[in-house]
C-alpha cells in the first residue's frame, strides 16, 4: 500500500516537473517569437523610413533637375521678332505694286501684269510707229520694278501734263469734277523723260494700267501742289473710346434742346 502512494507521489512530481518544464520552454519560444517579431518590425520600419527618406530625397533630386531644364530652355528660347515683311496682307500688297499675281480678299486670284498691244494700225496718232516694243517693255519693266505705289505715282506724273480745256463741250459738268485736260506722254529713248506727242491709249496699255490710277494721280498732285502725297492708305488707327472732350461738347449741345415728354405719356 505504502509503495502504491510512493509511485503515485512520484508519478505526480514528474508530471508537474513536466508540465513545468513544457510550459517554461513554451514560454522561451513565445518570448523569442516575440523579440523576433519585434526585430522584424524594427527592421521593416527602418526600411519604411529609409525608402520615405530615400524617395523624398529622389522627388528633390527630380525637382532639381526640372529646374536645371527650365532655366537651359529659358536661357536657349528668345521672343519672336515680328516680321512685317511676311504678313499676308503686306506680302498682298507687295505682290500687287510689283504687278505679280496676288489673291484679293474675295479669294479671287488676280491675274500678273503684262505688256498690253500697242493700238491698231489705224490709229491717227501713229502709235505703233512712235516706239518701238522693246522700248515699251524697258518702261513697263521700270515702272512695276519700283514696287512702291507712291514712286509709281511720281513716275505717272512724269508723263502727265496738265492743262486748263479750251471749252466744254458738255453743261452737265458739275463743280466739283477737274476741268482740265490730261495729256499722257511716252519717252521714246531711255534719255528722254517726256516726248511731246500726246499717247493716252498707249501710255495707258503700256503700263498695263486704268485712266482711274491717272485720275488719282491728277488729285494727289493738285492737294499736294506739285508732287504725288504719301500714301496713307491703312494709317488710321482703331479708337473705339471718344475722348472726353468730345464726350462733354456732345452733353453739352444736347442740353440747348428743350425736353418734351414722351407720345406715350400725352
């Protein structure tokens, strides 16, 4: 009886020095499962903070590079110079003086200048035998090479002569038209700056030109006293805002007359 309780205080000393030693190794393995675990999250943070560090570090890197190819392409751009030589509306006008082949603003193609004929055999002022073809093209040549409207007007003045008319053979003339007579003229040599026998169709045919541009001409020279005016064709500038001054004459003429009430009040 007494051996049965021996093995049974023994069995149980070993079962508590067992359990005893299960849960001590249970406890080292969680402990070191933890210290682990808490490495592996320091290490984890610390690679975290390295990449936030390393990337912000990237993102000023970048930033500074952006700079560096801003302040290259600042350096390397320059503001556009203005070319009024290429506009459309000068090159237009450029064409036209020169008699080359332009397109209007109708988006009509007008056709270049040349060299019209001389009048027909017919002719009582003999035209073709006056001059020659060559020396007709050595003055239409001359005069569209100027390219310039106000030097082309000066070499038509050159040609034109002008003079009061002897008599009228019409009285439906009004005032205001220029009573006077044009006579066009034609330097049969180079030397020679005015031919005194009068050619209106030819000088007119030769230049490839209207009795219009003539008629223009014969008013410049009459307003300037002698010599074509400059051309001040597209020189007036856009003022949309009146002046002030302008603006109180007008309050002010408005007030001398007397105010009525409105037709619908009456």
């Amino acid at each position: 009886m007494e051996q049965r309780l021996v093995k049974k205080h023994v069995l149980l000393v070993y079962l508590a020095l067992t359990v005893s030693a299960m849960m001590v190794s249970v406890g080292y393995s969680v402990d070191k499962t933890a210290r682990h675990s808490d490495a592996n999250d320091q290490e984890n943070r610390e690679e975290i903070q390295g990449n936030i560090i390393g990337s912000g570090n990237t993102s000023d890197t970048e930033n500074e590079e952006n700079e560096d190819l801003n302040a290259i392409s600042k350096k390397n751009t320059r503001k556009r110079k203005a070319n009024p030589n290429m506009w459309k509306r000068n090159v237009i006008k450029s064409r036209r003086n020169s008699g080359e082949s332009y397109q209007n603003g109708k988006g009509k193609t007008v056709p270049t200048r040349i060299l019209k004929p001389p009048c027909s055999e017919t002719c009582r002022l003999k035209c073709t035998s006056k001059i020659s073809l060559h020396r007709r093209q050595e003055i239409f040549d001359e005069y569209w090479g100027l390219g310039d409207i106000t030097r082309q007007r000066d070499f038509i003045f050159k040609y034109v002569d002008f003079r009061m008319k002897e008599r009228e053979r019409s009285s439906k003339i009004s005032e205001d038209e220029v009573k006077e007579s044009r006579r066009l003229y034609i330097s049969t040599t180079y030397q020679q700056t005015r031919k005194k026998t009068s050619l209106p169709n030819l000088f007119l045919s030769t230049l490839c030109i209207s009795h219009q541009i003539v008629k223009t001409v014969a008013k410049k020279i009459k307003d300037a006293s002698g010599s074509a005016d400059v051309n001040r064709r597209g020189k007036v500038q856009c003022n949309p805002m009146l002046p002030d001054a302008v603006k109180q004459s007008i309050r002010s003429h408005t007030k001398f007359f007397k105010p009525i009430e409105s037709h619908y009040c009456r």
